[in-house]
C-alpha cells in the first residue's frame, strides 16, 4: 500500500495560544497572504466556549489545489504559549514527521503532544520581538511560518501594508521587522514539508466563509427579511444579513427569541417578502411549532440551522451532524417539508440559494442543515459561478366577479396561487388548522385527505434535477456521506484510487423528499457501501435504510463530534473493503 500524506502540495498548520497572543490575527495574515500568491486554504479554529478571548487554535491547511478538509496530520504547530493546549491536543494530530515550535519562555512542551514523536524547536518569539520597539511574538511567528513553508515574505509584507500602512505606519514597520526576523530564525530550523509550486495562471478566488456564503446565497435568491436572535454558530449569517438586506430595500429584525423569529418570518413571507432565519439546534428545537404553521399554511421560508455538537446546549463552538432527526422528523403530525444540505463552503451559498428557490416555488419551508465547521471555517476558494434561479412564488390575481379565490386549490402541481394581502377579491384564513380548498377550516376526512396529499404531492412530483446529490468516479464500492463529511470523503476516494481501489461518492443535497430512482441510479453496480457521518447514533445510515427501501447493505464509520472524520480513516476503510 502506497503511503499517502494528503493532497500534494497542501501542508497543514496550527497556531496555539492565549486570549491577546494574537494567533488568529496571525492566521488570518497568512490566509490573505496564501491567497495574493495564488494558493487555496481551509482555516478553522478550535476555543472553547467563552463569549471572547480565551485561548484558542488556528487551524490552517493551504494547498496549490481547492482543498475541502482537514488533513490526517498537522505537519507544523507552533504555539506562542501553552496555556490550556490540552483541550485542542486531540484536534491537533502529530506523527514523528511533524515539527512543534516552541518559545523556551513558555515552558516545557506538554506531554500530551510531545509523546507524538515529532520533531521539538525552539524559537524565542517573545524575546525575539522584545528586539523591534513595537513587535510582538504573532509576527515572529508568522514570519517563521511563510519561510518553512515556502510561502514568499513579501506576500506576508504587502497584507500588512494593506491592513496597517496608512492607519499606523510604526505598528507596520514593527510587524515588517518582526515578521523577518521570523524568517530569518526559521532557517536554522531544518526541512520541513512545503507548499506545492504553482502551475499555470493565478484563477479567480474567493476568501468566504460558509456562513458569509450561506447569506449571499439567500440574497441572491431573494431574500428581503431576516428576523433571527443570535446563537453560535449561525450569528454570522445574521451579521451578514443584517448589513446586507437594508442595501437592497430589505429589513433585517433581531427577535427576542427563536419563536418570535420563526413567527416574524411566517407573517413576513405571508405578506409576501422571501424570508429567512438562521440557529442553531436549540433554537431549531423551538421553531418547531411555528415550522409546523409554515407547512400547514403553505407559508414559504427557509431556515439555516449551523449544526453542533448536542444534545441541548452541548458544544457550542464544535461541530457535529446530528439534528438530522429534528430536521426530517421533528415536526408533529405528517408535515412534509424540504431539507437540503451543503456539501462544502462555497456550497452554503448555492444550496442556500436553492433553498429558497425551492421554499418559494413550492410553497413550503426548507431547512438547510449546515455545521459547525463549514459555517465559521474560511476558505479560499474558487470563484463560484452565478446561478440564474431566483425564488418566484406563483401570486394570485383578483378572481372575475362572483368566482370565489381558492388559495389551496388541488392543482396538477400540488401548488396553488398565494394571494398578497390586500389583492381584491383573495381574503383568505391562514392558520394551522386543516381547511377546505378556500381555506375554511375544516375537520372533514375527505377534506384532510386532499390537502394531506396536495402536501406531499408538491414536493415528491417536483423536478429537482442533477442539483439533488454530488455524484463523483465510478466503481463497484460507493462512499455515501452528507455535509462537511464529503470533503474528507473525496480526497480519501482519491487516496484509494491511487492504491487501486475504486469508488463513487455519493453525498445526497436533497434530503427530503427522497429521490428513490435517483439513489438506484447512482447506486447501480455497487457492491459494497460505506456511510460516512459525523453523528454518535448513525442518523444518517439510519435515514438511508429507513427511506431507501432498496438500499444495500452497508458499513458504518461514524462517531460524535467535535473530532473530524479525517479522510485517511476512509482511506483505511475503503483498503479494507477492497480486499
């Protein structure tokens, strides 16, 4: 078996320290840096759950290829001190190939990473900096960093003229002066893994993250009301929006809860503004109610819920996949609703997009289930393309003259025209009870049975196109995964192809309705099954076989948040179902 190190060209970084050591200025220095030469990142972070400071892990993994997860390793952690590091050691996988920086001021390395058998230098950041009037250790470190990974210094030297040349001239000549004297240290540090080179002419990139995409996306689609209270880790999407909205004749409101939230939507959308709210599992769990109103009343809305590690207030700050459940099966009664998933960061924002698409044209809510690690992970990435569809709903007119306005008419389509209030001639009841076609409320059987159908009817005759999965390669073995998963998911399928053993990656974006003939399709000639998911219970396996009647037998590789599925586990996997 080929031994395997991750994308070629891709080294993986981590930067330790305190609240006020300055890591993630640090990290994010280096991202723009990566990104003015040319190179592709993913950047996470790892704290704990305090509201600001507190020390922290900057995550960063840079590569000459779009990368879309962590990497098995972390082939350089630097930590400008150890305050606390045990509670990030098991995200910050080290092997004897790996290299730790530490400042000797700082004490001993803890045992927990040094047993790992990676390679232990010194540099004296804090002294080192203590040479510059003005420096400090953050740009040592930087600058020790560019140069071990191959990463030119001027690079480095033009994102702090950007950021601090004309505001504080000495604090960037004391940065410049300190990110060099790094470099210059690093040089006595020996090899370490570096940056693939480039090839070919620099692409158009983004630096975005999925939760910035995730608001676009919803604007690009028609978005112009947002009412949300803010929970981690979806309060960036409401930032966004917030800022966003009033540019484009929107209104964005802060509610005093996730009820009230759910609840503004509903009456927005029903007045007739695409309305969107963003939470978290907690507050998902409250807005069941008001979900349950939006499908009755055929209200459409879309809710992004920035998934993490449960149950109740669980982890904040880490991610996991396990609302599945809530999301499919939470609201009472039979209440077929749409819930898509994106499979990657710049995919927040075209399923985001899509989703209200989709919530406008059929007139239903859509729950996007993102996570954790793609809505605050940033990357750079390639410039996404613009998407043509915009949510439209079908809007009622005035009736002739004597001709009563039936808002929830049995359509061929199951989709019935929505009135605006105020239309003449279109008054009509909308609440959570069951109701006639003219929406008189109704306890009538045959009056249930019609409008349970006209529901589900919609959304299972509705034509979802190639948009419903990521399908990728070809071969008698199939990886089915979702969400952050997929990431890891392809590069192990890569991996394994390079050993022989070939594989397809399913990773569904449409969860319901189900796609049954689709899903037979992409299954055809597979033999073997492996479902990959970050979830204690394996929620998702148990979707697939509970809805897929037909779907084969599989194995399982799932666990809780917050650690990662690396992609050398499926890797492992995938060699050992090939035998």
């Amino acid at each position: 078996m080929t031994r395997h190190s991750g994308v070629s060209g891709s080294v993986s970084i981590a930067l330790c320290g305190s609240g006020g050591a300055g890591v993630m200025t640090a990290a994010n220095m280096l991202l723009d840096a990566a990104a003015d030469a040319g190179y592709y990142a993913l950047f996470g972070r790892s704290s704990g759950p305090q509201i600001r400071g507190g020390e922290a892990a900057a995550l960063v993994r840079l590569s000459n290829a779009p990368v879309t997860s962590v990497d098995d390793t972390t082939e350089i952690l630097l930590a400008v001190d150890w305050q606390n590091v045990h509670r990030f050691a098991a995200e910050l996988p080290l092997d004897p190939k790996s290299i730790i920086i530490t400042d000797p001021a700082q004490g001993e390395v803890p045992e927990v990473l040094s047993k790992s058998g990676a390679r232990i230098v010194t540099l004296p950041m804090k002294d080192l900096a203590k040479e510059i009037p003005g420096g400090r250790p953050n740009m040592i470190a930087l600058g020790a960093i560019c140069q071990l990974i191959g990463l030119p210094i001027h690079t480095v030297t033009e994102v702090l003229g950007k950021s601090l040349k004309k505001k504080r001239a000495d604090a960037y000549e004391a940065s410049v002066a300190a990110v060099q004297k790094g470099a210059e240290a690093a040089l006595a540090m020996g090899a370490t893994k570096r940056l693939g080179a480039l090839t070919g002419d620099k692409p158009k990139r983004w630096t975005i993250t999925g939760n910035e995409a995730a608001g676009l996306g919803a604007v690009r689609g028609g978005i112009r009301f947002c009412a949300a209270y803010p929970i981690t880790p979806a309060t960036e999407i409401l930032e966004w929006l917030s800022s966003a909205l009033p540019k484009l004749g929107g209104a964005f409101v802060q509610a005093e809860d996730e009820l009230a939230s759910i609840n503004m939507c509903i009456g927005a959308s029903y007045g007739g503004a695409p309305s969107i709210t963003a939470t978290s599992g907690p507050g998902l769990s409250l807005m069941m109610e008001g979900l349950g109103l939006a499908t009755a009343s055929e209200t459409p809305l879309v809710v992004v819920d920035v998934q993490r590690g449960g149950p109740s207030t669980g982890i904040p700050t880490k991610s996991e996949q396990s609302d599945l459940n809530i999301a499919l099966y939470g609201l009472h009664g039979d209440a077929p609703h749409l819930v898509v998933a994106p499979n990657s960061t710049g995919d927040c924002l075209f399923t985001t997009q899509w989703a209200v698409h989709l919530a406008e044209t059929l007139q239903t809510p859509c729950l996007v289930l993102s996570d954790q690690a793609l809505g605050q992970s940033r990357s750079i990435i390639p410039a996404p393309a613009e998407l043509a569809f915009v949510g439209k709903r079908l809007v009622a007119d005035s009736p002739a003259e004597g001709v009563a306005y039936k808002r929830y008419a049995l359509t061929n389509t199951g989709v019935s025209p929505m009135a605006i209030p105020g239309t003449p001639g279109c008054q009509y009841t909308a609440d959570g009870l069951e109701h006639t076609e003219t929406g008189l409320p109704s306890s009538q059987a045959s009056d249930h049975f019609a409008q349970s159908d006209k529901r589900l009817g919609k959304l299972t005759a509705h034509d979802f196109g190639d948009h419903w999965a990521t399908i990728e390669g070809d071969g008698d073995m199939a990886v089915v995964t979702w969400g952050s998963c997929t990431g890891a998911a392809r590069e192990a399928i890569a991996r394994a192809r390079a050993d022989g053993v070939h594989a397809k990656l399913i990773s569904p974006r449409l969860l319901y309705p189900i796609r049954p003939e689709h899903m037979a399709k992409a299954l055809a000639g597979v033999k073997k099954v492996l479902v990959v998911e970050l979830s204690h219970l394996g929620q998702f396996r148990r979707y697939l076989r509970g809805e897929y009647e037909d779907f084969p037998a599989s194995q399982s590789l799932h666990r809780a948040g917050p650690l990662p599925i690396r992609p050398g586990e499926i890797h492992k996997r995938l060699l050992a179902m090939g035998k």
